[in-house]
C-alpha cells in the first residue's frame, strides 16, 4: 500500500525483486567459488613457506628447481589477483543504477508493429515477455492497472516500449489477417428491357392523423380495418393487394398519420410509385400533412390529392387546394400538374375516380419490373408470432419469391417456409409490387431492410458473418475513438494530479490521497442517492419492429434530462419475458408494452420482484403514462398558499420586564390570520421578515384565528422589525407542489 502511495506500480517490483534474486545468487556463487581459489592457494603458499624453510636449514637439500614451487613470483601474482577479486565482491557497492531488461540487448533488433496492435502481440513480437511490455510503460502517463493482455496500444506508447528496448520500429501496412474479402450480397445490374412486364402500381397513403386515411382503404377493399385500428388511429404500415372493378390491382400501403410514426411514413415513401395524400376538406393542411408531402418529395414520388370528407357541411375543398399552394403542392385546377379528386370515404362518393385517376397516372409512369431472376424486395413491418417465430411483411420489387428460396435481410437471413398474403391465405409465389408475409427467418430483420435472394445457405450464413465482420469493424474504430478521447482525459488529470502534489513528500502525499478518497467517496455515495431518485429506466416491448422503432424516435426527442434523466435499459419486439423483468429489477426500471401480451406467471414474477408492467395499445397514451412517471421522479417545489391578508393601521409598544416589545395594530382584509402558520412582512412590495407570532390578541383576549373586517394586535418572533403604518402583514402556508416534466414529444 506505502508503494502504490507513493505511485510506484506492483508491476515494477515483481520484475525488480526477480533481478534482485537472480544478482544474488550469481554473487554468491561467484563468492563461493573465488573462496575455494582462495583457500587452495592459502594452502599452497603456507606449504612453499614450509619448504623455503627446509631448504633453508638443510644442508643436504635436493636441487630446488625441480620442485613445483620453482618459480614462487606466479603464485604471489595469483594469490594477489584472487585476494583482489575475493576483496572486490565482498565489499563492492552498487554504484551504477539498475538497468532494466529492455536495455540489455546489444544489436538492434527490427521489429515489426501496426496500429492498435495490443500488449500481448507487441511482446511477441519483440520475442519478449509481457511483462517487459509493462516494465516500458512504466513512470509514463498509460494506466497500466487498466492494461490487460488483448488490451490495444495507442501509437505513441508502442514506439515508447521499441524505444526503451533499444529495438527498431517498423511499421507494418497492414496485418495480414485483418483483410478480408468483401462477401456481401448486392442488388443485380439492370434487366434487359426484354425481360421486363407491366407490374401493378405501389400505392402509399399518407396524411394528418384522423383524415380518413384507413376509411378510404376500407372502402377499396370492403373490410373493416378502421373499426378494428386501435383508438381509430394505424398503429403500424398495412400493405393490401386491392383487385378493382376494371380488373386492375394497385398495391396500397397505409401508413400512420400520428407525429410518433414519421420513420415509417418515410419508409413507406421509399417503396412507393405513386403518393395519395388525404386532407380533410373540414380540416385542411395540417403539420402531418406538410410532413406527408416532405417525405414525397424526398422520395421523387408524384402525388395525387385525394380531398376527404366532401359529405361534411363545414368541407370546404378549395381551401385546401389553396393552402397547399404554400407548399409547392398546385393543382391541375390552378395550372399544376397534381390530380384532385373530390371524395367521401365514409359514404364512397368518387373512390373509384380516385382509383382510375391512381391507375392512369402508373400508366403515364410505364411501371414495368422483370420477374425472373434472384430476388429483390424490402422489409416494410417485422414483429414474432408466437407459434411461426420472426415473421415480416415484404413488398417484392424484382424476381419471384418461392417457397424455399434462401433470403437475406440485414443481419438475418431465412429459407422461406411459408408465404401468405394480407388474408392469411397462403401464397405459393410473390410477383413483382406484390405484399407478402414470410415465414422462415433465423432472426428478426428490421423495417426497412433490403432483402436479396442468394443461392445457398452457406452463401446466406457467409453474407451475414461479412455483415457482422463489418459491423463489428466499425465498433472497433468507434471504440478506439472513445478510447483515445479517455486517454487524453486521464493524461490531463494525472498531470493535475502530479502537479498538486509533486512538491510534497511521499508521507504527506498518501495522506493528502487518503483525505480526497474519503471525500469521494462520500460524494459518490450522495450523488449516486441523488441519481437513482431522479432516473427512468425503462424497458420497451413492442409488437412489431416499426412500433418499437417509433416509441425509440420519440424517446430520442426528450430533452429534459437536467430534470429527471430517461435511460432506456432494453427494448425488442415480442411478448414481455422473464428477461424483461430481470433487466427491469436490475436497474429499478418500469417495463411498457405496445401491443403485447404478458403471462399470468410474468406478472406475479414482476409482482414479486416489484416491477410495474405497463400496458398500451394507442402510443400517444403510452408516452402521456412515460411524461407522467417522469414528472414523478421530479423533485416537489414549496409553493406558498395564502390564507390571509392584514393592513398596519397602528404601531405602539407593549414592556415586559424590562425588554420593549413592537406590537401593530391591524385589521384583516381578506381571508383570515392563523396563528400557527406562517407570516411574512411586506413593505412596498418588499418581504422585510419572515417568521412567526408570538402573540395575537383581539382587544385583550388572546385568540387563534382573526377573520375578515377584525381587528387585532400582533407581535413577531423577532423583536428588532419595527412596524410601519401601511405595511401588510400575510398568512401563508407551504405546500409542495408537483412538477410536471417540461419535455414536449410534439403531440
């Protein structure tokens, strides 16, 4: 702990402590064995003394030289050489400091790197340990506590390591297992105009919410999809094959008129040949209306007027037209281009007018498509029905869709099962323009996807993992950004951090770390108390994808976070499940359903975990249910509520003991004065005092409540206000007051 105080890394002592060891045991053996040397030569010299002796005292010696001892000099010079180094390992210091791992490697070695490569593949390819990677980082401003082995490195850290290993660097282009081939599926080239037969015309109806939209198709095709909408609004895109008198079929695709639903009309635009925009003649152009017209044009789709509600006595169609002059809408009326067919979808008046007036101008535009060939089309709603799974409804724009045929749709694929039109009935084949249901997905594709027909499952499952590669690819830069974002701001603060503390000595600066931690930690704990007080989780469950989609648009317009903050935990498509329910008891949250079903078991699950599960079928009554439970998360405000309103007629003073108390005369103006609440001071607008009495008395007699027309005597609770003639003296009491959240989802 007194190290990690002091800023120094675990890390660099275990690579210390290890060198440490492995200097020891080489001075010590090196010690053992110049100690042997030693005392071989102490034993050869004491026995050349011993015979220098003999020979010195005998007469009758043999010849000295052919001894072993004949020359004495070499063994001085090897008993001094081996004494000097016994004595220079006994007593030598280490002077010169510690040289790390990394330095010691004398020839240059190349190394090859790339960007972003991570700590375990930079040590391998400096064929070193890991922990010598670590060991270069140290005393720089890297987190090495943050650092993990698939960690990836910044460039400039990269070069510090090569640098303090005395390596090259050599920057490798790129790696060679990071490149792959684009698998994707993409749409074929233009037919033959050969190849290409008329087609039946995509139809999209659009407009202001409650213009008749639904109506208008429930007359075409004599069903009653109005009757059966939810609250008479189109929760989500109905695409409808519609055979007319004449034998002619126009595909129609209905889309919502509610302000939630803008990416679906926008889709619905994408896929369309022709736009009829309703407006009501009652009613006129309306924000959805301009919005409808927006998405036309983005789209380069032509529009045919369709001007409802004609049978009304307040409809007034010329209005209308006129009113879409403002908007680059003109009439063939007022000289433009734009068809007006005056119609009454409640009674049928004109529908048919409107049909042929649709069908004519498909045959001005030469619609035509080539049947043959892989498949082309778009998801236009996906949603899971319980016993056939992922299911999407399509609109096919090229080719012929089969039972069997392999599709991909996003980041899904299928092999189609089964096929079936708007009714339900099963279809054996989808020409071009023609909506139809597919079963057989692996996964749910979202609205809006492009599907492509391939020729196998393994090219479908190749397609896919290219797909999920990409994805994954771009993550990858996403989170190397953020990552980089971070180093910077852990950089700067360390560099707060050493500059605060970079004059105090270790002690003082362990403790000074000691204090802020305590302090933080306190902090923390408040903020977080604080945070879970004014924060929404929630967990959204839709029926289909498009529905999911445009709650989560909604969502994404809140803009009152400084007053309560909305966190979305979770959301799919689908029935609620167990796992909607833990997530929601994790994170304290609410669950919303649109248009879905939960369990008796799921609800006494959530029962007993204490989850609250709301349920809609009209969106605008889920979000007013989402701006109610955030209003409240908000904090109350005090509020002051008066009671009663008094005028100073009179200040004297009363003396009791020996302390002069200020006293005023009054009478009650409006309402009444209650002792126990509060009162409050005013002079020219101004609050002088707040507080309360101590007395109020009417003549002598002390009393609780002084109504209107009375008169009384007051005094405070603090004795330095003097009164004034003129002054108001009002009786309030504090309430708190809910608060309703500022955040305007635009309906």
């Amino acid at each position: 702990m007194v190290y990690l105080a002091a800023g120094v890394h675990p890390r660099f002592f275990c690579c210390q402590a290890r060198r440490n060891m492995n200097q020891k045991l080489l001075k010590l053996e090196n010690l053992l064995r110049f100690h042997m040397i030693y005392r071989q030569l102490h034993s050869l010299d004491q026995r050349r003394v011993l015979a220098q002796r003999k020979h010195r005292f005998s007469a009758a010696s043999p010849v000295w030289a052919a001894q072993p001892y004949a020359w004495p000099w070499q063994t001085d010079v090897l008993l001094g050489a081996a004494l000097s180094q016994y004595r220079l390992l006994v007593t030598k210091k280490e002077k010169r400091p510690w040289k790390s791992q990394l330095s010691s490697t004398k020839s240059k070695k190349e190394v090859e790197v790339w960007i972003g490569m991570t700590v375990e593949e930079l040590a391998r390819a400096m064929e070193k340990d890991i922990d010598c990677v670590y060991e270069g980082l140290l005393n720089t401003a890297i987190d090495i506590d943050s650092l993990e082995a698939d960690s990836h490195l910044d460039e400039v850290w990269i070069k510090e390591v090569i640098k303090k290993a005395g390596m090259k660097l050599k920057w490798s282009k790129l790696k060679q297992d990071k490149v792959r081939e684009n698998k994707d599926a993409v749409r074929r080239q233009q037919s033959d105009p050969a190849l290409l037969i008329p087609r039946p015309p995509v139809v999209t109806i659009m407009g202001h919410v409650d213009h008749g939209k639904t109506t208008l198709l429930d007359k075409l095709r004599k069903t009653q999809v109005a009757a059966m909408e939810a609250g008479g609004i189109t929760q989500h895109i109905g695409a409808f094959l519609v055979s007319l008198p004449s034998g002619e079929k126009i595909t129609f695709l209905d889309t919502p008129g509610h302000a939630a639903f803008s990416s679906m009309r926008a889709r619905g635009a994408r896929v369309t040949d022709i736009v009829v925009l309703v407006v009501a003649a009652d009613d006129g152009v309306m924000k959805q209306t301009i919005e409808s017209i927006q998405h036309a044009r983005d789209a380069q789709v032509p529009i045919v007027l369709a001007i409802n509600k004609c049978d009304k006595a307040k409809a007034d169609p010329e209005r209308v037209k006129k009113e879409l002059l403002a908007y680059d809408v003109v009439c063939e009326d007022y000289g433009g281009d734009v068809q007006a067919v005056h119609v009454s979808a409640l009674t049928g008046e004109n529908l048919m007018a409107l049909a042929e007036a649709t069908t004519a101008l498909a045959e001005m535009l030469e619609l035509k498509a080539d049947p043959s060939g892989p498949v082309e089309g778009t998801v236009i709603e996906s949603f899971t029905d319980k016993g056939r799974g992922p299911v999407t409804t399509a609109i096919i724009q090229r080719g012929t869709l089969r039972k069997g045929s392999i599709l991909v749709a996003g980041k899904s694929w299928a092999k189609v099962r089964l096929m079936f039109d708007e009714n339900g009935k099963i279809v054996n084949e989808a020409s071009p323009s023609m909506p139809v249901g597919i079963i057989g997905w692996r996964d749910l594709p979202s609205a809006g996807d492009e599907i492509l027909e391939v020729e196998s499952e393994a090219r479908a499952r190749e397609v896919i993992d290219w797909r999920k590669f990409e994805r994954e690819q771009e993550k990858n830069k996403d989170d190397l950004k953020i990552i980089e974002q971070k180093r910077k701001e852990h950089q700067e603060a360390y560099q707060k951090i050493r500059e605060k503390f970079g004059t105090l000595l270790w002690k003082e600066r362990s403790f000074m770390k000691y204090l802020e931690r305590k302090e933080q930690k306190s902090l923390r704990l408040k903020e977080r108390t604080e945070r879970d007080s004014s924060i929404l989780p929630v967990v959204i469950k839709g029926d289909v994808d498009g529905s999911v989609e445009a709650i989560l648009d909604i969502m994404d317009t809140y803009d009152a976070s400084h007053e309560c903050e909305l966190e979305l935990v979770h959301f799919g498509v689908g029935d609620i499940s167990e796992n909607d329910v833990n997530f929601a008891e994790a994170f304290h949250g609410i669950i919303y359903g649109f248009n879905v079903n939960v369990s008796k078991a799921i609800q006494q699950s959530a029962a007993k975990k204490g989850v609250k599960i709301k349920l809609h079928k009209i969106i605008y009554r889920l979000i007013e249910d989402l701006q109610e439970e955030l209003s409240n998360r908000i904090p109350c405000i005090v509020e002051e509520q008066p009671i009663g309103e008094a005028s100073v007629l009179a200040t004297f003073s009363i003396t009791e003991g020996k302390t002069k108390i200020p006293v005023a005369g009054c009478r009650v103006q409006k309402g009444q004065l209650e002792k126990q609440k509060k009162f409050k001071l005013m002079r020219n607008g101004h609050v002088i005092w707040k507080g309360s009495l101590t007395s109020l008395k009417h003549h002598k007699d002390d009393i609780s409540i002084i109504k209107t027309g009375m008169e009384c005597g007051l005094s405070l609770d603090e004795e330095n206000i003097e009164f004034k003639v003129g002054d108001e003296i009002i009786c309030y009491e504090e309430k708190e007051v809910l608060v309703k959240t500022s955040w305007n989802p635009g309906f």
